[in-house]
C-alpha cells in the first residue's frame, strides 16, 4: 500500500499506511504561512476491504468549521471526481472508503491543474475574437496570463474577471473554464450580444505557484494575494501587482473576483457596500445584477452569505474593494462551496466541478442584463 502527492498540487505527510483500518495522514502548511486546508494525494493498495483514512491536523486548520458536514472528493481517473464517505470527529477527518480499483485519488475539491490551466489559454486563444496576453511572472517563474475577448474599443464596457488568488479554491477556474466555453460560442445569442457591447479581460488563474505547491490560500512564499491590492510589490506580490497595473492601464467598468468558501454552503456575492465611495448608483447596480443572476441560474441565493461592511469600513486590501473605489465600479467577490449547494443538493456530487462551469455559464445571462447600466 502506498500513499503519494508528488504531483501538480499534491498536498499529504503520511503518518503511517501499513494497515488499511487505520491509514494516518497530515495535511502541509502553505509554504511560509500556517494556513492549511487543502489536500489532494494518491492511494495505490493492493487490499480488497474497505480503507479508512484520518487526517489527523484538520482541528488546527484555516478554516476548522468547514469540515462539518463536508465530504472528501474521490476519483478514479481524475475526470470524474464524486464524494465520499466523510466525517469530522472534531479532531480528525474520517474518510472511509473501498477502492474499486488499485489506484484512487482523494482531494479537498475537484483539482484544476496547472497543464489544464495551460490547456484552457491554449485553446481559447485559438478563437478569432480572443487574445492571450503575458503580463510577466510569479516568484517561481511562471506566466501570469490574460485572455482578452471581444475588439476593443472606448464605447464598450470593460469586464473583467479573475479567479483563484486563493489557489486551492479550485472550483473558481472551473467557473472560469464554463464562462469562457459559452463566451467563445459563436452560436450563442447571449455571449454575441455582450461582446457586442463589452470586452472582457479574465484571468483564469491569479495564483499558479500556490496551486502547483497544493496551497489553500497563498503563493509561493506565504503572501495571501487578496490582502495584497492597495500596495502590491514585484517582491512579494507580483501577481496581483501585474494584474493591477493592467486594470490601470485599460480601465474596468465591472469586475467579478471568484472564490470559494469553505463554510457557508451555498452560492453568493460579497458586495463593496463598505467602500468610501459607495453611493445609490452603485447600490442600484449591485441590487440589479443580483436579481438577474438570481433569474438566471437556480444555482444562486441571496439569503445568506457574509455580513455586510458598515459604510467607510471595507477592507481596501481586498481585490473587489479596492477596483470598485479605484474605478468607481460595480466589483463583487463571488463565493461558491466547497461542500454541497444547500439550496440544491447533489448526495452524489455535492457542488462540483460540473456544476461550477455551469454556473460560469449562466452568469453571462446576468451580465447581459446589467450591461447597459455600467456607465
């Protein structure tokens, strides 16, 4: 029997793995920080019985209440990632589970890879109306990239979207991958209509080294990038420092921040309610683009989510505060599970990867319907 994570994103210390009834595992810290939440490992086995697997640190973790009624994530040819039998003791979580073949892989949430990252800007460069920009690089060398879709020009609005400052919310490039599939289909009525009327700028992966290293939630040397946008630096940030400087450069009229949340169960926004410049417009806005996405996909909710900021008290560290006061613009920080969807929930899949592509894909609808009113 043999457990591993000496792959893109793999995140495990194995403890001891002799006997398949009482498998122990750790998982690592972010490197330089002491957040941990991710995991992603192999298991080879040779035993026909069922395994269970304790990962022994999970009451020390970031985000210790999010492994209440959540399940592990399973997959025997890491296409198909279904849940698994879970359960928080308090001190460790349980998974047990009886392998239906000799290899099996285990992760926090369906994994997105750093060759499907590259894969994704591959091939939506090869559209006609799409672009792929290099901005620069991260600490460990690799490419911070751009797709531009839609012609520019000053009449149209300017959208932009990124995803993954926080490496191991993966389900965040998954939405990414869905907005982009309908945005590049030249058969699709909504996604002509918008780049009719906007050019979008998205960054499917704001963190590539944290998720190559199987980081939760910073880059390669312990920076958390989403408290990083008022004074980002070359030398500790340069991710969003790149990102930035092009937003300067071109302007934004509407920006979505995507995420994930390891507690709160459902699908939602986190508004800049708390910016100084937050006024009726903006608030107008963000009350419309609600109601649209709550049309649009059944997915989303309204009702619960994080608290809002009282007025002047936002975090201005944090990406969709900072570029709604930098431009003066509607930004949202878009939450999904990690767990299931409590207003549809899936026993087999939870909130998935599927699911979050789909949810990408609806929120065109929405954008559509806000279009207009940008400026």
């Amino acid at each position: 029997m043999k457990i591993t994570a000496q792959f893109d994103s793999g995140n495990i210390d194995v403890i001891s793995a002799t006997d398949p009834a009482d498998i122990r595992l750790a998982i690592r810290k972010d490197n330089q920080s002491d957040f941990y939440q991710w995991f992603h490992f192999r298991l080879h086995t040779p035993h026909i019985e069922a395994h269970t697997i304790k990962i022994t640190n999970v009451s020390g973790s970031a985000y210790p209440d999010g492994w209440k009624n959540y399940q592990a994530v399973a997959s025997y040819d890491r296409q198909t990632w279904f849940r698994v039998d879970t359960e928080f003791n308090g001190q460790e979580l349980v998974i047990t589970h009886y392998p239906e073949a000799e290899s099996v892989y285990f992760a926090y949430f369906a994994p997105y890879s750093y060759e499907q990252h590259l894969d994704l800007l591959q091939q939506a460069q090869l559209h006609d109306r799409c672009q792929l920009v290099e901005l620069g690089e991260t600490l460990d060398g690799r490419d911070m990239s751009l797709l531009v879709i839609g012609e520019p020009d000053e009449s149209k609005r300017k959208i932009w979207i990124t995803a993954r400052q926080h490496p191991g919310e993966t389900m965040a490039e998954w939405f990414v991958e869905g907005l982009l599939d309908r945005l590049l289909d030249d058969d699709d009525a909504v996604a002509r209509s918008l780049l009719d009327k906007a050019v979008f700028y998205v960054v499917p992966n704001m963190n590539p080294d944290g998720g190559v290293r199987g980081h939760l939630r910073t880059n390669a040397i312990g920076v958390n990038l989403n408290r990083e946008w008022q004074s980002p630096s070359m030398e500790q940030s340069p991710e969003v420092y790149l990102v930035r400087q092009k937003m300067l450069d071109e302007g934004v009229d509407m920006y979505l921040d995507v995420h994930g949340d390891e507690n709160i169960p459902y699908n939602f926004l986190a508004g800049s309610e708390g910016v100084p410049c937050f006024d009726e417009r903006m608030r107008s806005l963000e009350q419309s683009f609600r109601q649209y996405l709550l049309m649009a996909s059944p997915e989303f909710q309204n009702e619960h989510g994080y608290e809002v900021d009282a007025p002047g008290k936002a975090n201005m560290t944090v990406a969709s505060n900072w570029v709604a006061q930098q431009f003066n613009c509607m930004a949202f920080t878009l939450e999904m599970p990690f767990k299931d969807n409590d207003k549809l929930p899936d026993a087999l899949f939870g909130w998935s990867d599927v699911r979050s592509m789909k949810f990408g894909q609806d929120s065109l609808t929405a954008i559509l319907a806000i279009v207009d009113q940008l400026r």
